[in-house]
C-alpha cells in the first residue's frame, strides 16, 4: 500500500520531507477532545471505528479548547497510552 502525503501549504514545488520515525504498533489510543463544538461526534465515531480493530481507547478531555491541556490530563496520557489523537471540529 503508498503512502501518499499531501502538503497544504500551497508551494509550487514540494520540499521533500522525510517521514518521522515510527515506533510499534499502538496498543491503546488516547482520544483528546479539545471540547470544540461536534468533536465529541467525531470522536465517538473514531472510538467505534477503532474498537472495531481491536485497539484500547481512552477517552479524555481538555476543559476548554481555548488553552492546552493541564499537565495531569498529558500526564494521563503518556502513562496510559502509546498514541494520540485530538478532536477538532466546528
């Protein structure tokens, strides 16, 4: 299977970039909704989606989109989780 990766920052000829290095396999994903409006829809659709293929999911949130996530909650997640993914959604 490519790996085809698109650039949006509008260049006319593409920097070649190198892609960064991968560890293993993630067991258990932390899904981070940032509480914008209808993240939690699109995370709820993912957490289904990845259950499906047998991933663990832990769900958290930040108490508000408009600052970064509290030391306890980054906290949370780097003890219990080998990846991440953040909700964004309007």
């Amino acid at each position: 299977m490519a790996l085809e990766i698109l650039d949006p920052t509008g260049e006319r000829e593409a920097v070649e970039r190198p892609l960064a290095p991968r560890g293993t396999t993630p067991r258990t994903i932390a899904l981070l909704d940032i509480r914008k409006p209808r993240g939690d829809v699109f995370l709820d659709e993912l957490e289904r989606l990845l259950a499906e293929r047998g991933y663990g999911v832990h769900r958290t949130a930040k108490p508000t989109f408009t600052k970064p996530a509290p030391a306890d909650v980054r906290r949370e997640i780097a003890a219990n989780c080998d990846a991440v993914i953040e909700a964004l959604a309007d």
